[in-house]
C-alpha cells in the first residue's frame, strides 16, 4: 500500500501487507484491503496492519472501472472512449477510476500508463506516477531536445524531461510494435525512426501512422543495428553493411564496397566526417570529399581489424569501443590512446558507449563504467549502486543525467550531482 498526499505530491513509505492487496476499502479510521489470505486492516494513524474479523460484505470495496458507469457519468465524457490519448494517440485502457470527495477531481489508472490524477472543471490531466516503460527489455538508448527514448522488446518509450511525461510507442494504428524485435533508436523534432530486425518504423511526430523503410527502398539490409541522424540524413548500420537515407528525399545512398556483408554497429559525425564502427574494425567517411571511405592504419592497435561495438564524438576525440577495451582518436593530432579491460578500468566486456562533456560512459555485460576526461580517474558502478542491471545493454548521457537500459528496464544517475 503506497500512501499518496494529493495537496503536498508527498509519497509516503509503503505499508506491507502479509499478502497482495486485490482489493481496498477506504473508512474514517483505517483502511481494509482484501487480500489472498483474508481481510486486513490498515489504521490511517499509525499504518499498523492487523487482520480483520468482519466479512467482506461488510466492506464499500473500492473496484475498477465500470465501463457502463464512465458512459454514462456525463462529467466523464472527455475520458472517452475509456482510454488516455497521448500526443502519439496511442490508445491506453482505463483500469480504474474514483473521485476525491469534496473537490472537482477525479483519478484514473491506465493500463502501462499508471496513475493520473483530472480536474473535472479544466478537464486537464496530471500523470501522478511516472516511469512506465512500453519496452520490457531496453536495448537502445538516444536524446533529442530534453527528451529520451528508451526502445527494446516490446515498443519505445519517450521521457519528456521538461514536462516530466512518459509517452509510449508500442500499438501504432498501423502497426504493433510489440511484434518487432527493436535494435536501435533514433529521433528529432521532426520524427521517430526505430530500427528492427524487419527494417526501419518511421513515425512522424504528432501522428501515429507508421511507414517503414527496409530493402525494397534500397537499404542493403532489413537488419537494423543502429541508427544516427545528422541533419536532414540518417545514417543505417545493418547487418549487410551502411546506408545513407536522404529523409526529405526519401531516398537511399549506397555504394561503400568495402563496407558490404560487413556488419555495422555505430555511426557518429563530427568534423566533416562520419566514423563506422564495424565487426571488421574501424572505418571513416569523409563528408567533404564525395563520401570518401578510408580506413585506419593498425597503429599497433589489433581493434582497429577488429569487432568494434560502438563508436561516439566529442568536441576532441572519436571514441571506439572494443570488447577489450577503448581506444580514442585525437581529432586534431590523430594520435590514438587505447584504455585495456584492466587496472582501474575492471568493468565486464563492452557493449555500449556515450559520452558528454566531461565523461565516457561504457555499458557492460558487468556493470557501468566512467572515464572521467579531465582527471583520467576510471568508476564502476554495479547493482550494488543502484544499477537495475548488471548487464547495461545501452546507455545515453544527457542534462546531467546517465541513462542504463537493460533486461529489467532502464536506470537513471544524476552524475552531475
């Protein structure tokens, strides 16, 4: 039982119950909430639970919604047609419904959406918990503009920072996308591109009328392994090597034949270049130079020929992870410097990369790592720390804050803190 003070927004600790709550009853004294095992008693004054001898008959038991009384309740018309409607018009069911005695307010659950809590006068809604992913297993990570996107089995989840809105991707009006099997993610103001093992979703902001992008539009591939937008382009990794996707054009560039049936992890642009993490080393286009592709000399580095996991740009340096270990490039000198799976840097193999303004963050099959750039001290941080995961299968820093995604979910540290 989570007690929740509507004025203040105070959540209190939990009260546990000997067994699930199925049901509540709300009295002036305590609170009854019926259970597998019988009926229990929960006293407003001291959160003391003790079990009830009254039958259940006794009790106004508190139940979900009733369709048929939401129809009817003309103050409940907005809520129609029982589900909230978000700006994707992604239609949620509506689990349950009470109203506040003596205010305008009425509160609603919705299925994978939690609580909200409505002004009957305003008819405008606050969403009262948060954190309600449509992704049962985050496996990709990307930022825009104050908001995050957390994708993997089952559908994508935007987190609105600025608004503190949870907004889910998942039943499209023309697609499900818990049938897919999502790989990457990446969005702007413009749209939503999610990267699957069937080819491209592509969803416009504002609408829920998905397109899709795969071979028959000239991808080399429907394998989708990462995703980078830069400008009016989007960059594709896939299985069977890159693509360059002219959005306004809707239109693909192809033709880097040393990149094909060559599987592709990671783009990222900076400085008039583009930088190709592959499972065959590191690659580099040239933006100002017809697209020119050129590959790294070994530098004594046996990465750079082999399987490169990511790849991210800063104001300085490129970035490349390698199971082993992580090698940065020097963008004005070229000189490279390579960090082994070793010493302070004891973080499992590497398996996703970001990196901000101060920090390198690298997602692990046994736990988070961080480079800090200014004092080169290396961090780990496990499920001891507060990791969901040990396994971080993605992760994005932004405004201050890490995100880790994983099988149970996604984690958030407020490193600058």
């Amino acid at each position: 039982l989570h007690p929740y003070h509507p004025v203040s927004g105070i959540w209190y600790t939990a009260v546990d119950f000997p067994a699930p709550i199925r049901q509540l009853a709300f009295e002036d004294r305590a609170i009854a909430a019926r259970t597998d095992r019988g009926i229990y008693l929960c006293d407003r004054w001291n959160s003391v639970v003790t079990a009830s001898g009254r039958a259940a008959s006794s009790f106004d038991w508190a139940n979900g919604a009733d369709p048929a009384a939401v129809r009817g309740d003309g103050r409940l018309a907005f809520l129609w047609p029982y589900a909230l409607r978000d700006r994707w018009a992604i239609s949620r069911p509506l689990t349950a419904l009470a109203f506040e005695p003596a205010t305008s307010y009425v509160w609603a659950a919705y299925d994978g959406l939690g609580l909200w809590r409505y002004d009957l006068m305003t008819r405008t809604g606050v969403q009262v918990t948060s954190g309600f992913l449509a992704s049962e297993n985050v496996i990709a990570c990307a930022g825009q503009g104050g908001r995050v996107g957390l994708a993997g089995r089952g559908g994508v989840t935007i987190y609105d920072g600025v608004r503190g809105q949870w907004l889910q991707l998942d039943r499209l009006f023309n697609l499900d996308l818990a049938g897919r099997e999502i790989r990457a993610l990446a969005f702007d103001d413009r749209e939503v591109l999610i990267g699957t093992r069937d080819g491209i979703v592509a969803l416009d902001s504002n609408d829920d009328f998905a397109r899709t992008i795969g071979r028959y539009e000239g991808l080399p591939d429907d394998r989708i392994n990462c995703l980078t937008i830069a400008g009016d382009s989007l960059w594709v990794g896939t299985d069977e090597g890159l693509a360059l996707y002219r959005r306004g054009a809707r239109s693909v560039v192809r033709g880097w034949q040393e990149l094909r049936h060559v599987i592709v992890n990671g783009v990222a642009c900076g400085g008039g270049r583009a930088f190709v993490a592959t499972n065959r080393g590191a690659f580099v286009i040239d933006l100002a130079d017809s697209m020119r592709l050129w590959r790294f000399p070994p530098a004594g580095y046996a990465e750079l020929r082999d399987e490169l996991r990511a790849v991210a740009v800063d104001d300085s340096t490129a970035w490349w992870l390698a199971p082993e270990g992580l090698l940065g490039l020097d963008l004005a000198t070229g000189a490279w410097r390579r960090h082994p799976r070793a010493g302070s840097y004891a973080a499992g193999q590497g398996l996703a990369l970001a990196v901000d303004a101060g920090n390198v963050w690298l997602g692990t099959d046994a736990g988070l790592a961080r480079l800090e750039k200014a004092s080169g001290v290396w961090r780990t941080y496990h499920a001891g720390d507060g990791l969901l995961d040990e396994a971080v299968l993605a992760v994005w820093s932004q405004d201050g804050y890490v995100w880790c995604g994983g099988a149970n979910g996604a984690s958030r540290y407020r490193w600058s803190k």
